[in-house]
C-alpha cells in the first residue's frame, strides 16, 4: 500500500529539497507544493526504472562525495598547471580502456561521470557489451598507472556503496 | 568583520575568474579536439564554483539571508558537463579519430559508436546476438 502511494521515497524527498532550493524560500506554501510534486513525479516515472539498485551504504556515500569534490579541487589546479605550463609538443594524450568489475547501468554512469570530472580524464566511450570503458588522458606519460588509480580509488568504493 | 568577509568574497572571486580565464585559454591552446575537451569540463568547474561560493557568503554576510540557490547550479552542472562532455566525444570518435590510435575494450567487442545497434542492457544484448546467430544461418 505504501509502496503503491511512494514507490521511491529518496526521489521523494530529493525532489522536495530540490524546490525548497529553488524556490530560494523556505514557507510552508512551497513545502507542500514540492512534496506535491516529489509524490506525483516518482509516481508517473515509476514505469521508467523498473529494478533500480537499493542503496544501504550512507556512509561509503558520503565518504565518496568528499573524494570526489577534493579530487575536483585537485583536478583543477592540475588541469590549469598543464594549460599553462606544459608546452602542446610535450604533452602527451593517451587512450586508456578502464575494465569494468561494476554492472548495474547506474554504477557505471556515476563512475563515468566521477571519470570525466577528476584529474586530467575524460570518459569518451563505453563498450558495446558495456564491460569496459574508453578514458581519454590529457597528459599522461604512464596510462597504466592510471587505469589503476580509477579502479582503485572510484571503482572499489562505488562497487561497496552499489554491491 | 566586514572588511574579512570582503576580503574572501575578493579572493574567490579572482580564483573564479583565473580559472575561467584558463579554461578557455585552454580551447585556444590545446593542440586537438579530444584534449580541448579537457580544459572547459575541469577548469570551468571550479571556477563557476568558487563565483558561486562567493555569491553565497556574500548574501549570508551582507544580507543577512541564506541563500542555497547556488548550490543547485553546482549540482546541475556536475550532472550536465560529464553528459555534454560525453556526447562531443562521441561525436569526435566518428568524424576525427583514427580508430587504430584507440585501445581496444576488453573482450571481443567493440565501443558501442562503432558499433550498430548498440545497447548496454542484458535482454536487448541477447536479442542483437540472437538475430545475428541467425543471419549467420
């Protein structure tokens, strides 16, 4: 019966949150209308994610948000450092295929988003069988080393929070 | 305490604008289209972050209201740059790149732009290998 009424209580809640921020005003007429919408839009989208993963891991979630942003503040610099200062004939760009030990879609999108926002990497490409994926490096004078580092810094900790 | 506050308002505000500055000094610099790529998706994050940092303080500080607005367009450019970002490489992959410069994905298979009729999820897999099991009959 609950389940019927509120299929994805996070989305819920998410969705709420959301139009409290956006409407920039914390009122009781604004909270009411979001929970509107946070009750009828998981409703009419339910049909869209029929076996969505069940997520238990908060911290490992929160653990992993932290990395992310200060692997962004790191990125950055980085990026910059190579934009400013490294000349374009000593730079060197390399493909990298990432092998996949994640299967759930939603894993691998955040993984590839994670990819794309962090130190010099960008995701350019998954496989057709969707097993691994192809990560283009802007500088990288040695790709293996860089295949390891997402694995072993995104991967294993997205593969605890989704498994 | 003013004086304090204006001061990092200041100074996020300069660390904003230098990287907006060498993000798109990067799309002029950068030698091709895949390592162009590279300087508006990282560069430009931290950039618009720090403006949108310093447009929060500055309203908590000097107006006495809080403002979250700016932390929903930090969430919707993490959600949209990866996507965009994405979907030019793909683009690129298929006009201006050479595919033997590419390395291969584990397995027998391909990437899914070169690959027609691609899709990750299992069932649609197995139809496409189903059908080509039988074109090969």
């Amino acid at each position: 019966m609950l389940k019927r009424f509120l299929p994805h209580p996070h989305l819920t809640l998410l969705l709420t949150v959301v139009w409290l921020l956006l409407a920039n005003a914390y009122t009781i007429n604004s909270l009411v209308f979001g929970l509107l919408m946070g009750l009828v839009i998981p409703w009419i989208t339910a049909p869209y994610w029929p076996d969505r993963p069940v997520i238990r891991n908060v911290p490992g979630i929160i653990e992993y948000i932290a990395i992310v942003i200060w692997d962004i503040i790191k990125s950055n610099i980085a990026v910059a450092k190579i934009v400013l200062f490294v000349p374009n004939d000593k730079l060197r760009p390399a493909w990298v295929t990432v092998p996949l030990d994640l299967h759930e879609p939603e894993a691998i999108t955040v993984l590839a988003g994670t990819i794309t926002m962090t130190p010099g990497t960008l995701t350019a490409e998954l496989a057709a069988d969707g097993h691994s994926l192809l990560v283009h490096c802007l500088h990288a004078p040695d790709p293996d080393g860089v295949r390891d580092e997402i694995k072993e810094r995104y991967e294993r900790r997205l593969k605890e929070i989704f498994e | 305490m003013d004086l304090f506050w204006e001061i990092l308002i200041s100074a996020l505000l300069v660390i904003g604008g230098f990287f907006g500055l060498v993000g798109s000094f990067g799309l002029v610099k950068l030698p091709d289209p895949m390592t162009r790529l590279h300087a508006p998706t990282k560069a430009a994050t931290l950039g618009v972050g720090a403006v949108l940092i310093a447009s929060m303080i500055y309203f908590a500080a000097f107006h006495d209201d809080l403002t979250l607005h700016e932390l929903m367009i930090t969430l919707f450019i993490f959600l949209t740059a990866p996507i965009s970002a994405h979907f030019l490489a793909k683009a690129n992959m298929l006009r201006n790149v050479d595919r033997s410069t590419l390395t291969k994905p584990e397995g027998d298979g391909d990437w899914a732009v070169f690959t027609p009729l691609s899709d990750t999820s299992a069932e649609e897999l197995d139809e496409v290998a189903e059908a080509e099991d039988d074109e090969a009959r």
